[in-house]
C-alpha cells in the first residue's frame, strides 16, 4: 500500500472559519494516524475571492493548532510548486487539458456568454438546473483549429456522456449513483487560462500523490465529474470523505457574522488552540468511548475517519467554554499564570498578591477575559446595596449582620497574622462563643469584604489577599451601612 498523504487545500479569502479548521484537522489526524504526510496546497487561483494577508492566517492559524504540515510552500519535496498560481504559470493545467481533447475527454467551446445566459433562462423556463448543451462538441477539428487561429476566446469543458451512470464512493456515504444525463460538461480551463477549482484539485491530488481527500460535502455533487477526470486519465481515485457542515443552535449554516465562526474569532474570545482543536475534533467525530479531553497526541492514536458523522454537527459554545475550563484547570502553574497576570494586572494596579488572586480563580473561569468580572472587587470596594446583607437559608438580615461585623472588628483588630489559618480561627471561635451558625458569622464578613454577591473564595482567603489593614477600612465601611 502507498504511503498516506493528506492535504489542506485552503483558498485565502481571510479568517479561517471554524469547518476548514476541521477539515484540516482530520487530513493532518488520518496522515499522522497511519504515519503518513500532511500537506499544505494554497489555493489562490480564484483572483476575486483573494484576501491580501489570508495566506498568513493560514500559516499562523495551522501552526497555533499544533497541525504542523510536512510539505508546503515553505517545505518543498519535490511536489512543489505548492501554490496554484506558481502551478498555473507553469501551463501543466492547460496540458492536462490538452491531453483530455485529445481522448475525446474535453473540448473547446467557443460559446459567448449571451449563448450561455440564454441556455440559463431557458432551463429556468423549464424548471431545470442549466446546462451545457455540447454545441461546441459539433464543431469540426478544423473549425477549432480555425477559431483558435482567430483568437476567438474560448473555454475547455470536460465531455461527459449522457447515458449510463457513474458510481463514486465516499466514505461517510457509501456508494453513490449519478444517471451520467444529470452531468454538466463542467469548465476545466476558463476564458483567461486559469483552471477551474474542478479540474486543478484532480491535478493535484493526483501529482501529489493524495490518498485521502477530506472535505465540505458541498463538494459531494461534482465528486461524480471529478471521477471521469481521473478515469479519463487513467488515475487511481483517492479516498473520498465529504464532510457535513458545522450549524449553529439553529441549525443554520455557522455564519460569520455569528462571530464566532473563525478561529481567530475564538482565539480572541479567549479560547486555547488547544482546547479549540479538542473541540473541533469532536464536533462531528466520535471516539470509541466517551472521552472527551484529547491531546494532540491521543486524538492521533484514537482517529478513526470511519467515525466522522453524517449529520450536521451543531457548533456548541457552551460545550466549547467547558472544555476550555477543563484546559484551564490542568494547566501547570507556570502556562496559567503566563495566561492569567497579564489579564489580572489590567485590573490590578494595588500592591496584592496577584498570584494568589489567580489561583483563586483558575477553577471558576471558562476563558481568560472572565477573570476581569472576577476580581474586580480587590482592586475598589463596589458601591453596594446593604439588601445583600439579606440572605434567608443563611438567616442573615441587616440587624443581625451589624452585630455580627460590630462584634467581629476588634477581634481582627487584634489580630498580627492575616493568614488564612489565623482569620479561620478569629471566625471560628467567634461563632462557637455566640453559639451561631458559621453563615451568619460569614456571609457578613464575606460581604463587607468584597461587597459582592459571588466572589471566588470565601470571605478568609479575600481577607488574607486584602491584608489587614484594608480589610479592616471594609468591615468599618460596613458597619457604617447597616448602622
Ligand atoms: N480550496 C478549496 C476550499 O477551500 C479546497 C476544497 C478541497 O479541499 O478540495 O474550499
């Protein structure tokens, strides 16, 4: 059996949306599951749709997911040239073509775009999908030969029968029947010379020596036409694998103003590449068990492309936060707090303990800009109702919190060492000598320190983080409210 080689075939129109992030993604999984090649094709032929600096986020946006390609532009061996347009200039395509005529595979066609709009109409009369009517397949050698002389423009479309059926495979859909009538004569090379995405992809993957082609099952319909090219030449035909599309919650087509629906997008959301790539693995694959969390390295061994689905995967962002928690909390100190100081230090401007305020953290965010809301409170006091000193399954009121806090501010006043063991011990005495519930004691405390609803830690480890003398200016500021 030949080696696998995968490709990504992008085309650079911009940010890379998250389904060609997953198409990726599975070429590179099933060549590095079989100990094959991953290779990167840019393919910039189309001149409306090209986005200056879209090559670049490909480069950027492959190298961040870890989807480390073995050939490209960048690592020529001897596939190259590995951007369409450098294949283009090279004038294989129109020779491939060329080959084609002569088989009786292709043929010129001379038609002018009125003849071609007209053609369009009537089939829109009729109620049917347009197409190629092979006028141009009556023409003699001679004529062709003659109108080329003549410089009359011309296109070169493939020559499909219109009896019979072609039969292609995929792996996701099985075999698939196509009545050859419903075949278009589809373009291969356009007015200007340039092949169609339809003829170049075959090219390719067939100089390149693909075995496995991963993409959108919008491509499912022309697969049929692709598989006479490849006949026509004599080609063994890759491994098919059409790709559902990614939806949003409802179902529609994961759309770019969501705004979530790049990678890019994702990145500045706060979002790992690592926990992304997780996610967009299984967005529309499973594994053979309920695992969820993959490194790179698992994904690889468990990638079995038989298992991608059929059905549209839903793009799920709540699960997208929650893996991402998942990343955040595995993280070694060091990575977490390369991540968390800066966004902490954005709030933070007083002499605290920052590092302890991000521990405080690392188990309650789900991405990096939540930390912000999280924390704010160490930085100023918010102004805050003395309504959240209510609190009923804590049996918590105004009076009772004022007595609380009155009674509890000398004790801290007293205290030398502000460290969590030593607040405890204040608190829990407290309570034992008042004869109280631990809530009644630290809701109080908890709020008058943070003047929050929710913070993350309770009302010691917010205290230690304080110090004392700031924790004391709050309790007194407290006492001031409810009094
Ligand atoms: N350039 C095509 C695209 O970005 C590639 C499709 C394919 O993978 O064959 O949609």
């Amino acid at each position: 059996m030949s080696k696998v080689r995968t490709r990504f075939a992008p085309s650079p129109t911009g940010r890379m949306h998250v389904g060609n992030l997953r198409t990726a993604l599975y070429e590179y999984l099933i060549a590095k599951h079989e100990g094959g090649d991953f290779l990167l094709r840019i393919e910039d032929t189309d001149q409306n749709r090209y986005v200056e600096g879209a090559t670049e986020i490909v480069y950027n946006t492959l190298a961040k997911a870890g989807l480390i390609h073995d050939e490209g532009p960048d690592k020529d061996k001897g596939y190259g040239p590995y951007v369409q347009s450098e294949r283009v200039a090279t004038g294989m395509y129109l020779e491939y073509a060329k080959q084609l005529v002569e088989k009786g595979e292709a043929y010129y066609c001379f038609c002018d775009k009125e003849r071609l709009e007209d053609l369009h109409k009537e089939a829109e009369k009729r109620g049917e999908v347009a197409k190629y009517d092979k006028h141009c397949l009556q023409l003699t050698k001679e004529e062709v030969q003659a109108k080329l002389d003549a410089g009359v423009p011309y296109v070169i479309r493939q020559n499909n029968p219109t009896e019979g059926h072609t039969v292609f495979n995929d792996i996701l859909y099985g075999d698939i029947t196509v009545p050859n009538e419903d075949l278009d004569d589809m373009v291969l090379i356009k007015a200007d010379g340039y092949p169609t995405y339809n003829f170049a992809n075959v090219i390719d993957d067939h100089l390149m020596e693909i075995t496995h082609v991963v993409r959108g099952n919008e491509y499912l319909s022309s697969a049929a036409k692709y598989n006479r090219l490849y006949e026509a030449f004599g080609w063994d035909i890759p491994i098919y694998i059409h790709c559902p599309i990614i939806t949003d919650e409802n179902h529609k087509k994961l759309a770019k103003r969501s705004g979530s629906s790049s990678f890019e997008d994702l990145l500045e959301q706060g979002f790992l590449p690592e926990a992304i790539v997780n996610y967009m693995a299984l967005c529309g694959w499973s594994p053979n068990s309920d695992q969820e969390i993959f490194t790179m390295d698992e994904l690889i061994k468990e990638f079995d492309y038989t298992r991608i689905s059929k059905s549209p995967a839903v793009f799920d962002i709540v699960k997208l936060k929650w893996m991402n928690s998942e990343y955040i909390k595995k993280m070694d100190d060091e990575t977490y707090y390369e991540y968390a100081l800066p966004v902490i230090k954005e709030t933070i401007t007083k002499d605290l303990d920052i590092k302890k305020i991000a521990d405080l953290v690392k188990t309650r965010i789900e991405v990096f800009p939540d930390i912000t809301e999280k924390i704010d409170f160490f930085q100023e006091l918010p102004e805050y109702d003395i309504a959240m000193y209510t609190h009923k399954k804590m049996k918590t009121n105004s009076e009772n919190s004022l007595e609380v806090l009155k009674e509890m501010l000398p004790l801290f006043e007293a205290l030398e060492d502000y460290s969590i063991p030593s607040i405890e011990k204040v608190a829990m005495d407290y309570v034992a000598g008042k004869g109280c519930k631990n809530g009644q004691a630290l809701w109080p405390l908890r709020t008058a320190v943070s003047g929050k609803q929710m913070t993350p830690g309770g009302a010691y480890e917010i205290m230690e983080i304080l110090g004392k003398e700031e924790s004391l200016r709050r309790i007194r500021i407290g006492i001031e409210k409810l009094s």
